[in-house]
C-alpha cells in the first residue's frame, strides 16, 4: 500500500468539505471527527467524570458529542426538514437536531470520519456539482499532506 492512500488535506479536515446525499437530498458542509477543537472540545466535558472516577452515561455522552458537533464539526447543511419546512443551519438548531435525530446524528459522525472524504479528490467532486446558490463555501486547494 502506498502510504499517500493514508494522507488527508489538512486545510479540508480543518476547514469543512461538502458531503453531498448524505440522505437523499441534503448535503452536510462538515469538519473531518479529527479536528483538534472537537477532540478537545468532547474531551473536556468528560473531565468531571473521570475526576469522580466515572464514565459518562451514554445520555450524557451523546449531549457531549452532539454539543461538540453543532459547535466544531459541522457547518452548514442544505435539504434538511421538518415538518414545517426547511431547517435553517444554526448551533442550537444542530444541537437540538444531533440529540433528537440519531440516525442523521450516526451518518454525519460516520462522514467526518471517512478519510476519502478529506483528501481532495472528494472535495474538488463536491464543488463541481455545487449549486452556486449555496451558502456555504468549499476550497479545493493542493494537498497539504501534514
């Protein structure tokens, strides 16, 4: 195996790629699940738990992920509903949203975990097939393979 098959875009962990049909229809602008403020972020509110000599419940620890999530890893979505109509992207929205809809919640994670997601070639599909409405940005730029 070639070890640039293992290599990422760090500027596209950090920055956010669009995901596209994550489910029919919505495409999910997210962060890659190794991005440091995530880890960091998840890791902190587990903290008062190992002081007490604990784990968290999977209740607490799912609000920690999702929490993390809404405020690290993803940053926009579009196609996503209700039944109101569509879901504007907002921090507490993704939150609420994270806690309340596992299923969405479990294929965003699975996502920002998938390493082809972040290695240009992904990213440079994403943007040809891009709306130019969209509100969000992508960057295609080089590899930086740090």
């Amino acid at each position: 195996m070639n070890l640039k098959e293992l290599m990422t875009d760090k500027k596209l962990e950090n920055e956010g790629v669009w995901i596209e049909d994550i489910f029919p229809g919505v495409r999910v602008k997210m962060r890659a699940a190794s991005y440091r403020p995530f880890m960091e972020f998840v890791e902190h509110k587990k903290k008062p738990y190992a002081l007490m000599g604990k784990e968290p419940t999977n209740d607490e620890m799912n609000a920690i992920v999702s929490e993390g999530m809404a405020k690290h890893l993803v940053l926009d979505w579009d196609g996503v509903e209700d039944d109101e109509g569509p879901v504007n992207f907002s921090e507490a929205v993704a939150k609420k949203t994270f806690l309340e809809v596992e299923r969405f919640t479990a294929r965003i994670l699975q996502e920002s975990g998938q390493m082809s997601n972040f290695q240009g070639k992904h990213e440079a599909a994403a943007v040809k097939n891009s709306p130019s409405t969209s509100g969000g940005e992508s960057t295609s730029e080089g590899a930086s393979n740090s």
